[in-house]
C-alpha cells in the first residue's frame, strides 16, 4: 500500500502547486496554521484560497504574497477586528492585488456541499432581499420543478486541494476529530487531493474502535502528517486553548508592514519546520494553553460474530 | 439598581431582558455573545443556544472569546457540521431568534456588515456576512443590539448585508422570506420597534440620563418616538454582578 505518511515539507511539495483553488478550512479550531507557514516558506504563488473565515493563516498568506484571489464569507481577525495583510491587499493591492468572490457562510457551506456531493449547485433560502446577489453573479435564482417557487442557488466549489488540522489520523489517513467540526468534512470530500495534518498519529485498531468519530476516511486523503501544535495559535479541542494573546498581538503585527516582515523572517523563513516553531514558542507557553483533562464516556459498540 | 455602568453594560442588559424562557438563540459574535449568555445565567435558563460554528445547546463555563470557542463544546447538547447548522437547524425553522449586531442598521432594520460606501470601491471594507443574512432570513425574530451615531444609523445603509423590511411596508413579507425580520433595535441610547404597518423603526424607551435631543442628533432621519415612551430600567445589581464575571477585565464591556 502506497506510504501517505510524509513531512509538511514533503506534503506541500507534492501537493500544492501554484495557481491551484486551496482551501485551509477549521473554523476557528484546528486552523492548519503549520501547513499555512510551509506554504509561505516554499513561496507558492496565484493560489485561490477559499474559506468561510480567512483568518489569521490567510491574512499571513496574503501579506506573503502567495495569493491572487480570495473566496469568503467573513473576513476578520474572530474576537479582536481587522486582518491588515488582506485588506492592503484588497484596498492597494499590496504586495499584490488580490480579488474577491464573496458570499454568506450558508452560501460557502452549500457551495461545498454541492461540490462534496459532485452535483453543479445547490439551492438555499438565504439572500433574498440582500445585496450580495447584485454583486456577485454566481448567485443566482432558479425556479422549483415541484412548487414553482424560486430559490438562489450557488455553484459547487471543488477546490484542487483541501488542507486541514485533526486530533489524529492513523498511516492511512483515517481521520478523526472531535470538538467544533466547522465543514472540513465538506471541504475534503469537495477537493482533488487532500492533506491532513494531526496532533498524533495512532494505530488503525484506535481509529477502528471509534467508527463513529472518524469524520474523513482515508480514501480520500493524499497525505498524513504529524504535526503536532500545528493549529498553533488556534486551538485543538482536548490538547491546547487558543493563544489569544497572540491573535491580539496580529492586530499590531499586521498593522505594520515592518513588523509583519520581521514576524515572517523570525517565525516562518527563520525556522525550518514547525519543530522549529515549537521550540522557539518554549515550553511555558505550551503549558500555559494546555487544558485539564475531561474525557467522554467509553461506548459499547459490540462484537457481532 | 446601580449607577455605576457602562454603555455597553446597559445595551447587553436590555438585550438579555428580551429572551423568553426555552427559546433557540442563534448567537452572533460581539455584544450579542455576551447578552446570551448573561440571559442564559440570570433570567432563561431553560433557552438553548446555537453558534454558527457547530454548537447546539452550549453551556460554557467562561465568557466564549469567539463564537468557536472550545468552551462551547465542553458540556454542550449536541456538536455538529456547519452544514447541519444552516441546513437542518436554521433553513428547517427551528430558530425564535437570531441575534445581530452590524456597522449600519437604517430606517427599516437593513443591516450592513459589508462595506461603508459603493461595493466596488469602498470607503471601508468590513467582515462580510458571516451567519447574518441567512439568519436576518430565517429566524423567527431578530434582535439587534449595536451602538447608535449618525453614520451607523443612516436613512438607508449603503449595503443591504442581512434583509430587515427593504423598503417598508409589505416589501419583505412579499419576497416570500420566512422570518418576520427585526423586533428590536438596542443602541446605547434606547430600545426601538418596528411600527406594524410601516415597519418603521420607532424610540419606544430612552435610556436613564439621555435627552431626546441626543438621540435625534445620532439618527440619520427624523425618527418617530412612541407616544408610550419608557425610560429604560438601570442594570441591576445581579445583572452588573454577572457581567462582571463574565467579562472580568472588561474586555468587552468597557
């Protein structure tokens, strides 16, 4: 059986090429933040990143210059205000000019769900009476076969690939996640090729005693890497909290071209990987987000011979 | 009653009182977060809260920091897809009321979170969407809870985000939309409804200290005022008391 298990490095090599439709999806827990440093450090270029809620991974992603447009629904630092790095490059189009194709989160969802089940649309009672329809041409109207009503729809989005952050995976790319799903689930059945990286890689007999908590199969996953602190600064439900002194301190980061360059050479040129990366955070802070523990109660499945 | 509070205390105070007991609260971001969940504490124990992000009846011990916080999961009801959200909770109608803030909130209860100018050229480049227009669509109710000027309060928003009644009157009921749009409007300087027929929004309560001279000198248009108007009640001890907890250092409710 063909070997999944890779290094970032290794994964974003193969599997992001520039020009590619990429989405880095997580909403607000387990953003894949070390695959989102890799990609800057490889210095990829006239990606289409879609996301419902580019964050802090994509105002970085920007500000490098690694993008020519951007696919959203809501556009913000979550908690704390502006993301700097987009909105130079949408107003001034600094470091470069990047476009914009915007909808409402139900809109993003129903694009992937449409894209994840392989049909070209889908319809949702959302936007009527709102402007977005008026500026944006793929939303459009459509009358129902059945009642004759009409209802907006939205094209599918099929990303090339789809990169996401998990709990844990095993070698296969089986992965599981627990806590806020967001539509990873969605994004990865939509994309060509997909990445997963996780905080641990387990056996299979793990991920087979808990079918129920595997949200992606590894069928549809090109590469597994173990990355562990890889949302770092958002957060993983069970391992870290998010460093929500650091997403205040992306406000004056971002703000400030200066600054953003010396964070770019401090924390992602001017390390390797995310080891790297981890090292350099140290060991207080790691402590500091980790949270008591509080497990869930085993379940019986059965055996059925 | 104290006198002792801020702006932002009194707003989340008069938001929280609206809630009824076993509502299903969709959650925006901002004050709204913090108006939930002081009801949820003091006065409506019983409603269930849903965040966008994936969360349906979440009981989190702090003050959520963003609406995908992990405290939402811990000790929830149920955590499921976005998709499940906006298709089976939200589209399904299972939501009494949507819960929004905005950068402009105009005449009829349109709400712009997109941009202060033209689109394509803007002044200003804001959020976005997010929820808010699926919700402003699909909840029963809306209650909007956000700070009142002149610019954030013009006769018409420069951007339809998140339908309130369009024009007025009939014009939202007869574009087939399923929610009855907004109810309230809760600003720093009082609590407005909507007029039944024309939709228009009207100053129903003044907030403790605020002259009407003040509140027509923040509004883009000649506001009508009820011909019942309240004085809005002070926070209470306990209110103060619990948003004091929530938000210790006062983060959000300076």
């Amino acid at each position: 059986m063909e070997n999944k298990v890779m290094t970032m490095k290794e994964a974003i090599e193969r599997f992001v090429h520039d020009g590619d439709t990429l989405t880095a999806e997580g909403f607000t827990h387990l953003i894949p933040h070390a695959a989102g440093h890799e990609i800057i450090r490889q210095r990829k270029k006239d990606l289409i990143l879609c996301r419902l809620t580019p964050d802090i991974i994509y105002d970085q992603l920007i500000a490098a210059g690694c993008a020519k447009k951007l696919v959203f629904s809501w556009v913000g630092n979550p908690g704390v205000g502006s993301l700097y790095g987009i909105r130079r490059a949408v107003e001034k189009g600094i470091p470069k000019k990047v476009e914009v194709d915007e909808y409402c989160h139900f809109g993003m969802v129903c694009r992937l769900v449409a894209g994840a089940s392989n049909l070209p649309f889908m319809i949702l009672k959302s936007y009527s009476g709102s402007d977005l329809p008026k500026w944006n041409n793929n939303i459009k109207k459509i009358t129902c076969p059945y009642t004759g009503k009409e209802f907006y729809t939205v094209p599918a989005l099929n990303p090339d690939i789809a990169i996401i952050h998990a709990q844990r995976a095993d070698r296969n790319g089986n992965t599981q996640i627990w806590g806020i799903l967001g539509v990873q689930k969605e994004a990865c059945f939509a994309s060509k090729r997909v990445i997963v990286s996780v905080e641990e890689i387990v056996d299979e007999d793990i991920t087979c005693s808990d079918p129920n908590r595997t949200l992606i199969p590894g069928l549809i996953v090109d590469a597994v890497v173990e990355e562990p602190f890889g949302a770092h600064p958002s957060y993983v439900q069970g391992y870290y909290d998010r460093d929500n002194e650091f997403y205040i301190e992306w406000k004056k980061i971002s703000q400030d071209e200066k600054k953003l360059q010396e964070y770019f050479e401090e924390w992602i040129y001017g390390v390797k990987n995310r080891d790297e990366y981890i090292k350099k955070l140290g060991g207080d802070k790691i402590k500091k987000l980790t949270p008591k523990g509080n497990f869930s109660k085993p379940i019986n499945y059965g055996i059925y011979l | 009653m104290i006198d002792n509070y801020s702006k932002s205390e009194l707003m989340v105070c008069c938001a929280a009182r609206e809630i009824k007991n076993g509502e299903v609260i969709f959650v925006g971001i901002g004050l709204p977060n913090i108006a939930v969940n002081l009801a949820k504490r003091i006065y409506v124990p019983d409603i269930k809260m849903i965040y966008e992000a994936g969360v349906f009846g979440a009981n989190p011990r702090r003050l959520p920091l963003s609406i995908g916080d992990p405290c939402l999961v811990t000790d929830s009801t149920s955590v499921c897809s976005m998709s499940d959200i906006f298709m089976f909770y939200l589209q399904r109608g299972l939501i009494d009321v949507g819960f929004l803030g905005g950068a402009q909130i105009d005449r009829f209860g349109n709400i712009n979170s997109t941009v202060i100018g033209n689109y394509a050229n803007p002044k200003v480049r804001l959020p976005g969407s997010g929820g808010a227009c699926a919700i402003s669509i699909l909840a029963k109710r809306v209650i909007i809870v956000t700070k009142q000027s002149k610019r954030s309060f013009p006769e018409r928003v420069d951007f339809i985000t998140s339908p309130g009644f369009l024009g007025g009157g009939e014009e939202r009921e007869s574009l087939g939309i399923p929610g009855k749009g907004p109810e309230i409007v809760v600003t720093d300087l009082g609590v407005y409804n909507f007029d039944k027929v024309t939709k228009e929004m009207i100053l129903t309560s003044i907030h403790p200290g605020i002259e009407i001279k003040r509140v027509r000198e923040n509004i883009g248009w000649k506001v009508k005022i009820s011909d019942n108007l309240k004085t809005t009640q002070k926070p209470t001890e306990n209110e103060i008391k619990m948003l004091r907890e929530l938000d210790p250092n006062r983060i959000y409710l300076k």
